[in-house]
C-alpha cells in the first residue's frame, strides 16, 4: 500500500491507532498480574461503583456505547469472574453487579485509570489537538451527516449492483 492509500484508509488506522492504546494498557495490566481484565472493562466498572447495578441498555448508555457492545463486554467481564448478571424487572432486562473480585481490584484499576489518565494528557501535549477534542468533533460531524451521506454525494446513482 503506498503512503497516500494509507492515508485514505481512515478505518485501519483508526482500529491501529485503538490496538496500540488498548495493547499498551492491556500490558500494564498483564504487568499487574491482571491479563484476565481488558481496558474495555474499565468504563464499565467506574459506571457501577458509581451509580450500582444497573440494566445493560443503562449502563450502555451512561457509558456512550451500543446494547450490544456493552452486552458483548459485560459477558467477558462476567467470565472474568467481574461481574453477576441477575433478571431485571421484565424477562429481558438482565441487572449488572460487580462482583467481590472486582470491588477487591478496584484500587489497582482506579491507579491504572489515574495513570493512563495523566499519560494521556501528554500525549495530548505532543498533538495539534487534543485526542479526544478531535475524536468528539468527528462524532458530531458525523451525527450532523452521516458517512453513508456524504458517500453518496459521491456516487454515481447508475453504479449499483443487481
């Protein structure tokens, strides 16, 4: 690939520059005897010791993501022994609750976060903007107008398949 393609493949770099965030957290953990825990865990676990059990459509949505991402998380995190799942109200809600193994981790998490946190805001000092400045704008242009949208500006409407 030369270097003008890959700088048009907005989709794999992003996904690098994720692998090499999460990858570096990921190995401060391993390093803390916790290979078990993933960095996305993380946001997940300050939702609930702050707010307690909740739903997983609740906690998705207090921590930005889809149903489904955060159902796919919570059920890694509840092999990794982090959480319980009990019914909720209705047949489909399922309640989340940290578990005692993870209220016991709670302070090396709470350093790690604390850490990252601070490494972050150097790395942000290296940048023309701030990471995650530039991330939320992205967002709000693409709420504002969808790639699709803009893809299809593009197209030529005779271009289709079948």
């Amino acid at each position: 690939m030369t270097a003008t393609a890959d700088r048009e493949a907005l989709g794999t770099l992003l996904r690098h520059v994720l692998e090499l965030l999460d990858g570096d957290v990921a190995a401060v953990y391993a390093d803390l005897d916790l290979a078990d825990y993933r960095p996305r865990f993380s946001p997940l676990v300050r939702v609930l010791v702050a707010d307690g059990p909740l739903a997983i459509r609740d906690l998705a949505a207090r921590v930005g993501v889809t149903h489904s991402a955060a159902s796919q998380t919570v059920a890694q995190m509840a092999r990794a022994g982090l959480v319980d799942l009990a019914p909720g109200a209705d047949a489909r809600q399922r309640i989340v609750t940290l578990t005692d193994r993870a209220r016991a981790l709670l302070p090396v998490i709470e350093a790690e976060w604390a850490a990252t946190t601070t490494a972050v805001r150097g790395l942000d000092a290296e940048l023309p903007v701030p990471l995650a400045d530039e991330l939320y704008a992205v967002l709000d242009a693409l709420r504002r107008r969808p790639l699709r949208d803009r893809i299809y500006a593009y197209i030529d409407p005779r271009v289709r398949l079948g």
